[in-house]
C-alpha cells in the first residue's frame, strides 16, 4: 500500500467518524462489488473475504483448449476422425436462419 492509499483509508475513517457512519455497504450492484471492497474495505473491517471470478478458470480452459488444438495440428492427430481442419471449418461455419429454428420450438414448449 502506498501513502495515498493509506491518507485515503485514513480520511474515510475520520469522514464516517464525523458522520457517525455507521460503515455499512451500500447497496452496490454484483458486478462492481470486487472494486468497491477493494477499496473501501480496511483489513480490521473483518469484511476481507472476497470472492474471485471465474476470469482465472476460464482463462486456463482456453490456453488448455488452445494448445491443445495446436498439438493435434503439428503432429496431425485425429482424435475422433476430426481434423483440425474441420475444427477449423465448423468454427468458421455462417449459420443461417433456418438452422436457428429449433430455438424457437424449444421456447414454444
């Protein structure tokens, strides 16, 4: 932590002091709960429990899917009888209207 942090977390506790606030979360939508934490929470608070996304996960499933594609490619693998050709090809596969209607049976039943 570095000194304008530090002169922050100390001028936001003598504000709620003043204020006689009384240190409550607001309510803060999900998606910006890590940031307001992350900088309003003091490790005395007893709030230091955070949870971390899935960001780190989905991250290691890619590079894993990743090298492994690139592994089948340079050895030219065929797992399953697919080439990375056709991997490829069906990534890059238009898909047209009509392909799309089973969406709408689903949402009709």
């Amino acid at each position: 932590m570095n000194d304008s942090e530090l002169r922050r977390r100390e001028l936001l506790k003598q504000t709620r002091r003043l204020y006689q606030d009384s240190a409550a979360i607001p309510a803060v939508h999900p998606r910006y709960g890590h940031i307001y934490h992350e900088l309003y929470d003091t490790p005395d608070s007893g709030e230091g429990e955070h949870h971390s996304g899935s960001f780190f996960a989905r991250l290691m499933l890619a590079v894993f899917l990743f090298l492994s594609f690139v592994y089948i490619e340079q050895n030219h693998l065929k797992p399953a009888d697919i080439s990375s050709t056709q991997i490829v090809n069906e990534i890059q596969k238009e898909i047209s209207g009509n392909e799309m209607d089973f969406i709408n049976t689903i949402k009709l039943n």
